[in-house]
C-alpha cells in the first residue's frame, strides 16, 4: 500500500525541480545568441523541447496520482486534470510569448540598421530626391512594425481562443445542451469574429499591404484570399450543406444571401480594379524617361490611400453576411455552422502545414 | 447647369458611364447649381469624387438592381462646397460618396452595403421610385 504513495512523492518532486531546470536553460539559449536573425526554427525547437518534456512530467504526475485515488470521486479527478492541464497551457503560452517578444526585438533591431544602410545609399545615388517623405522615415516604419507585431500578437491569442470555442461548441452540441446556453455559446463565437475584424482595421491603418498579403494566414488560407479574407460566398457555398436540414423558407434565403454577396462581392472586386488603373495611370501619367518621377509616386500613393477602404468593406461584407446568418438560421443551425466554419479553417491550416511537409520529387 | 440632354451627350454619357461604373453622369458646371433640386429631380443619385473608386462600387451595387442612379462626379477643387451645400440639403453631416434616394440622404456606401445584404435595399428603391415591378 505504501508503494504508490512513494511513487508520487518522487514524481513530485521531479516535476517541481524540472520547470527551473528547463527555464535556467531557456536563458542560456537566449545569452548564447548574437545573430539577431535568429531563426523561428530555433525557437520552435527549444518551446517544443520544453513542451515535451513538461507533458511527459506531467503525465507522470496524473498517472501516479490517479493510481492512488482510485476510491476517490471521479469528477475531482477530473477537475484535477483539467487545473494541471491549464496550468500546463497557461506556462506554455507564456514562454511562447516570451521567445516571439525576444524575437521581434531582434528582429526589430536590425530592420533598423538595414534602414539606415538603405538612407545611406540613397543619399549617395540621388536617384530618388524624397523631399519629406525620407526625414523621420525609421519612426514611421517602428509605429508601423509595433502595429504588425501587436496585431500578430494579438490573431495567435485569437486564434486559442477560438480553437478553444471550438471545441466547447463540439461538447455542448454533442451533450444536448439548452437552446439558451447555446444561444450564449453562439454569440460569443460571432462577438470573436467581429473582434478578428476590428483587430483587421487597425493593423490596415498601419499597413494595408499587411493585411492584403495574408501573410498572418497559412498558405492554404491565402490561397482563398479576397480583399484580405475569405469571400463571404464561398463560405456559404462550404458551410450550408453542414447546416442541414434547413425549412423551405431557409433555403430560400440562404440563396438570396448567396447572391446578394456575390453581387457585393462583384462590385468591390470591380472597385478594386478601378483602383488599379487610377494608380497604375496616374504612376505614367507623364511622359516617362527623364527619371524624375516624384509628383507621379506623391499622386499614386494619394489614390492607394483608397484600398484602406476597400479591406474595410470586405470585413463590414463578412460581417454583415455573419450577422444575417445569425437571424436566418436557429440557435442550434448557427451552433453548428460556427462548429464547421472553426473546423474548415483548422483544415486549412493542416494542409498549409501538410503541404509544408511533404517530400518533394527532385527535379 | 448642363444636364444630359440631346443625342450626342447621351451618347457621350453612354460611353463614360462604364467608366464610372455605370449611372447617367450630371456635371456641375457651376458652382450656384442648386444641388437641392438635382437631389429632388432624381430618384437616386449619387455624389462622390470624381475617379472615385468607392462609387464606382456604390453604382454597380445600384446598377444590380436594375437602378439607373444619377451619378454627380465632383470635382476635388468644388469638394468642400459641394459638401457644404449637401450639408445644408441634409441638415447633417455628409461624406463622399453620398447617396440620395427619394429627395433624402440615404447614406455612404456602408449603408447601401448593409440594406443590400439583409434584403432592405430593395424595398427602398421602390419607395423612392427608382424602381418599378
């Protein structure tokens, strides 16, 4: 009887000496590092190291201890699980941070210099006589990089978020819930959504090319990109089937929200085209040759100032189309449609990643 | 102020109608044009910068539905006057681009994007007239 009580005393005590082990380790890896390129790779490496080494502990921990209560009640088994495991998620979480905060300031450091380098070489060429727009032009790309980085931030703490939705959404359609806290379930889940977008709106004051390169997305993602996002359209296309069976009625204005976006979507697409020919125009608008080109460059930017607008739309399109959804369908429609739309975009990413990984034929 | 009118500038119009995304264009050839009555005399019609690409996709909204709206390209040096005025039309604030329907300030393209998708737009475009079915 003595025997499993000893076996999970000494688990513990492992597992309390460990975590300092693994940080002491953790700061040497950061002394040791003078190139501020320092690789995502590397960091991934040491926050999996980590990872592992802390799941394996803990596992022993919950394995030994539930060999000892096995009497004990089953829920606060439970409960003592789930703490651990949080715990576990939160640290995690935490070191993640830490490494991508120490990554950024690297990186950050050396955005700098190469500027500098960039300003020197220019001022030397004299090709492109800036005026104003080179003076202060390192403050205004640092504002820029901290809103990227607040952004990028802020999407991986959005992203647990709803991969955790996910899968309460996943457990409360499965446990037959109560139409009302579904219903709660549900708005949460469009409330992230709009945040996602207000989160967008700020970055593309900051950097619209940012959003529209979709490079805070997987490759798979960008892939289905549309004015920064997926097209509202083609989401309904994948989502509908899922949300069987649907009235009559339903259907039918399902297919008139359908057509409504992709004529929404048509006009902002067309919009955007006219954009690209007012900038395209007034960038040759003169006769070209001479090199001078500075009033042209001024009047374009002035026109692309336009596309800000325009990712602004696309969301307020994505959003309206959400929120229509919302009344068309019922509580337990709308549980399932976020339940599939969470699901499809986890698909995505495992292909992006999928992709990533697999071997290549030589050429 | 010069309206469309005789077959050479509705030719005219039809040919840069495309280019702004479809829509009668209306040019303000001087600054006293009352603005109040084109806002009366049409049933919709949109002001908004001249080039603007935030029109064009209000027009071709509006062209979907079968609308023929009145299109009021504004010059950038008669902008803050025209908005001045419309202000005045309105008894509020206005942005370009502005959309009129039924002689009032229906609102900017947030607004025809909204009552588009939740199928109110429609509706609206009846009352003021712009359409008939």
């Amino acid at each position: 009887m003595d025997f499993p009580s000893t076996q999970f005393v000494s688990s513990q005590t492992m597992a309390t000496y460990e975590p300092i082990h693994q940080i002491g380790m953790w700061g040497e890896n950061f002394k040791s590092i003078s190139n501020p390129n320092i690789s995502a790779s590397v960091i991934v490496d040491v926050v999996n190291k980590l990872e592992n080494e802390s799941e394996t502990t803990s596992h022993e921990m919950l394995a030994s201890s539930s060999k000892h209560d096995q009497e004990a009640s089953k829920p606060f088994d439970k409960i003592q699980r789930r703490l651990a495991q949080n715990r576990e998620a939160a640290r995690k979480s935490r070191l993640r941070k830490k490494a991508y905060v120490q990554q950024l300031e690297n990186s950050r450091l050396k955005l700098i210099q190469l500027e500098q380098e960039l300003e020197r070489s220019r001022q030397q060429q004299g090709l492109y006589v800036g005026g104003g727009l080179d003076t202060g032009h390192l403050g205004i790309s640092g504002a820029v990089n901290s809103g990227i980085a607040a952004f990028e931030l802020g999407y991986e703490r959005w992203m647990e978020e709803r991969n955790k939705q996910i899968c309460e959404l996943r457990s409360a359609l499965n446990a037959q819930i109560s139409d009302i806290e579904l219903r709660i379930l549900v708005e949460s889940g469009m409330s992230h959504y709009f945040e996602l977008f207000r989160m967008k709106s700020s970055v593309a004051k900051a950097d619209v090319f940012y959003v529209m390169s979709g490079k805070w997305k997987t490759s798979a993602e960008r892939f289905f990109s549309w004015i920064g996002g997926f097209r509202p359209s083609e989401l309904l296309k994948v989502l509908v089937p899922q949300i069987d069976p649907l009235t009559d009625q339903q259907i039918l204005d399902v297919c008139n929200l359908k057509q409504s976006c992709q004529q929404a979507e048509d006009a902002l697409s067309q919009g955007m085209e006219k954009l690209r020919e007012t900038v395209s125009a007034t960038l040759a608008s003169d006769q070209m040759g001479q090199g001078i080109y500075v009033p042209q460059v001024a009047m374009a930017m002035e026109k692309l100032e336009a596309l800000v607008r325009f990712v602004n739309q696309a969301d307020h399109l994505r959003q309206q189309t959400l929120q229509q959804m919302s009344y068309i369908l019922t509580t337990r429609q709308a549980a399932r449609g976020l339940l599939a739309l969470g699901e499809y975009i986890q698909r995505l990413q495992a292909l992006s990643t999928l992709w990533a990984n697999h071997p290549r034929k030589p050429a | 102020m010069a309206v469309a009118g005789g077959v050479r500038s509705r030719l005219h119009n039809f040919l840069e109608g495309a280019d702004n995304g479809g829509g009668r264009r209306l040019v303000i050839t001087d600054s006293k044009t009352s603005l109040a009555k084109l806002v009366v005399e049409n049933a919709v019609i949109v002001f908004g910068r001249r080039g603007c690409c935030m029109c064009h996709v209000v027009n071709r909204l509006l062209l979907g539905h079968g609308v023929n709206p009145a299109v009021c390209e504004v010059d950038e040096e008669k902008e803050e006057a025209v908005l001045n005025e419309l202000s005045i039309v309105n008894g509020g604030g206005i942005q370009f681009p502005a959309v009129f329907m039924g002689g009032k300030l229906f609102g900017g393209l947030d607004r025809v994007m909204s009552t588009h998708i939740t199928g109110e737009l429609v509706p609206i475009l009846k009352e003021a007239g712009a359409l008939w079915l």
